[in-house]
C-alpha cells in the first residue's frame, strides 16, 4: 500500500494474514452487528493505518453513519450516489484509485485521494458498506479488495 500504510508490497498478504486470523477470533461468538462493525473497523484502522476506517449502515434508501475511525464523516449517503452508494447499487467493491476523478464523488474530508468501497452481504442484500479512504492516490490495489472482502464475509 501507499506510504501512509507502510507495508512492503510482499508483506501486505501476510499483514493481511494476519488481520483475517485476527477477526476470525474477534467475531467468534458475538452476534451483535455494531459491536463487530466497531471492532473491525478499529481493527482494520489500527492495522493499516489510513485515514478513514468505517462503516455505513443500509437504512432504507440510505447509508446511515455506523461505526468508524477517523476524522468526522458524512452522515448519510444516498442509493447510488458516490463511491459508497455506488458500490451498494452494484453489490460489488469498488477501488478508486483518485477519488478526484470518481463522477459524483462526496468528498466528507478534503485530505481523502483513495477510497475502497466493500459491500457487507447478508445473503443476497447489501446491509452495509465498508469505506476505507486514504491520503494517497492509488494506496489500494486487487489485494486489499481480495483481502477485505473476506474479511467482511465474515460478518
């Protein structure tokens, strides 16, 4: 990943490794979704270090704000609108390397330039969104998609 995550491009599956082997613990035997979402979220930002670890809540026809790490955030997101609403409308993960060049970005922090979008599936239904966002252009890459979307199976 970009330097703000610093981890060596081949030390990046086996940080990973570890995270998922974390988690798999971590959600053993808790079934409230907040809590999970809360520890995953700090999980994931304590690991690697970006500037915006969370997860937005499927409410209707929003994204509602849940738990997170980082600086304050957007509240709400509409269906199919940025980069979190769009990977809920496609029920697939997005990787944007420069979130400037998204259409339709929402820019909740000026200081974000990449962005990771994973959907949190429950079945065949989107429920919530994992957005990951970082300083640098480009910091993330078919690792981190493989890697979290696991990682988000598991909830």
């Amino acid at each position: 990943m970009a330097e703000e995550l610093k981890i060596a491009h081949g030390g990046k599956q086996e940080c990973y490794d570890q995270l998922y082997r974390q988690v798999v613990t971590l959600l053993n035997g808790e079934s409230d979704k907040i809590a999970n979402m809360a520890n995953v979220a700090a999980m994931i930002h304590y690991t690697l270090r970006p500037l915006w670890t969370g997860f937005y809540r499927v409410e209707g026809d929003e994204l509602v704000l849940g738990p997170f790490q980082g600086p304050l955030a957007c509240s709400r997101i509409g269906y199919g609108k940025g980069v979190c609403g769009t990977a809920w409308q496609s029920m697939q993960t997005i990787v944007v390397e420069d979130v400037e060049l998204f259409p339709g970005h929402i820019a909740c922090s000026s200081l974000s330039r990449s962005e990771i979008v994973v959907p949190v599936l429950h079945g065949e239904e989107v429920v919530a969104v994992l957005d990951i966002d970082s300083t640098e252009v480009g910091t993330f890459d078919d690792i981190d998609r493989e890697w979290l979307e696991r990682i988000v199976a598991l909830m």
